[in-house]
C-alpha cells in the first residue's frame, strides 16, 4: 500500500503541473474542450459519494469506537466545508474568484474566462495560489490515510481530474499576467505539490503516531476529507459546470456515474 500511495502521490504531481504548464510552455493560447466539463462532472459525482459514502462514516465510526456519543466527524467536515468556502467565495477577490473557477470554459465564454483570468493573476496570483492549493493539500491528506486500495484508486481520479482543470485555469490566469514564465512556473510548481505534500503528511503520521493518536488522527483528516469533498464536487465542479450552457443531460448522467462507482465501493467496504 505505501508503494501505491507513493505512486499516486507522484501522478498528481505531474498532472498538477502539466495542467498549469501547459498554458505557459505553448506559445499559442489552448482550447479548453467539452470533454473537460464531462470529466468534472463524473469527478464530482465521485467527490459527493466519496464524501458521504467513504469518508464520513469511516470517521462517524472511529468516533464512536473512541466513546464520542457527539458528532465530530460531522461537525468537522462542516468545518472544512466552511473554511473552503471562506477562502475561495469571501477572501478571494472578486477577478481571483473568477480565474479560480473556470475550469472548463467552452466556446464563447472561454475568451472572458480567460479575461478574468489576466485580471486576477494580474492582482493576486499568490491569493490564487493560496485558494487552489489549501483543498489540494486536504484531498491529498484524504488518499494519503486511506487504508482501501480501491477507495484510494478512486479517489486519485477524482483529485487528478480535478487537479488538472484547476491548473489548467491558473496556467491561463498566470500567462495573462505580468509575472515572468520562470515565476509563473515557480507558481504552478507550488501548487501541484500541495497534494503529493497532503499524500505523505497522512502517511508520514500513520507510521509515527502511537495507536491511540493514529486512530484519533485517521478520523479527523477523514472527516475533513468528507467535507473537502462535498465542497469540491458542489461549489468547484457541479456549480461552475451546470451554470454552462448546453451538455445538461450528459453531466448529469457522467456526476450520476460518479455516484454509482463509488457507491459500488461502499458495498464491497
């Protein structure tokens, strides 16, 4: 199993960066295409599942077995649900905001997504890194203390689809920008190691804490995940994919698809 999580952890790295590079190493501007917006949608459908089916109540069950009759493990995925939420929709500034979530712009919104990007990365590319980076960081903390090699392999997809829509986005919002490429790609850099960083912390203390801590600790990082989760396939994926036009029906069949596999998973948990 550490081999495994360290090969994810190495994946996510390079489709991280790849996804924010590749706006900065083409000279000619990229073409978002339709089948990103059916990509999100399916990760988003596998996040929610995930979330509620997986996560939460691996973490609800670690409380109890530790005689806890309160519920943590919701409260602390409201929590992190919040906190995102905080982040990206209240301290962000209103052009990062924009940039931060055109993850799959199609046709004629792609030039305005891409001029809200110029203007956001323009103002504050570190705030947008900050944003990206702080539910990356959480997703790989979530892989990085699941003990399920299916739940892991899934929950790799929906953080590599994800993560590589994200930095697509900011490789877009940074080439607009005033900073140099060599910054630029410092940046990208930054932000596609988040979760390969989140990936180790929660293997890291797997192995170090005793086996008290290490129970305490699986169950709240599982229940931030849940809450990480939730936000993720709802306000960065669900919400920026159904306010598009055209492809309704096929994003809610792909995020319904989600849904199944990963309930599939709970069955076989």
């Amino acid at each position: 199993m550490p081999e495994l999580k360290i090969l994810l952890a190495i994946l996510t790295l390079v489709v991280g960066w790849a996804g924010g590079a590749l706006p900065l190493l083409k000279d000619r501007r990229g073409r978002q295409q339709g089948w990103i917006g059916g990509g999100n949608a399916f990760a988003a459908g596998l996040f929610l599942a995930l979330g509620l089916l997986h996560f939460l109540p691996e973490s609800a069950a670690a409380f109890s077995s530790r005689g806890s009759t309160y519920p943590v493990a919701s409260s602390l995925a409201i929590a992190a649900f919040l906190l995102l939420l905080l982040l990206e929709h209240v301290l962000l500034p209103e052009a990062a905001h924009s940039a931060a979530h055109a993850h799959s712009g199609e046709g004629r919104h792609s030039h305005d997504e891409h001029d809200h990007a110029s203007e956001a990365a323009a103002a504050s590319p570190l705030v947008l890194i900050v944003a990206l980076s702080v539910h990356s960081a959480l997703a790989g903390l979530a892989l990085g203390v699941d003990t399920d090699r299916v739940g892991s392999i899934l929950t790799f997809i929906a953080i590599a689809v994800h993560k590589g829509t994200a930095g697509l986005a900011l490789g877009l919002a940074l080439r607009a920008s005033i900073v140099r490429r060599g910054q630029s790609l410092l940046l990208v850099s930054a932000f596609a190691i988040m979760t390969p960083l989140g990936i180790i912390l929660g293997m890291t203390a797997g192995a170090l804490l005793r086996p008290d801590a290490h129970v305490l600790f699986d169950a709240s990082s599982a229940a931030l995940a849940a809450g990480t989760f939730l936000y993720i396939g709802t306000f960065d994926l669900l919400q920026d994919e159904f306010l598009r036009p055209g492809r309704r029906w096929a994003k809610w069949i792909l995020a319904l698809a989600g849904v199944l596999v990963a309930a599939l998973l709970a069955l076989w948990s």
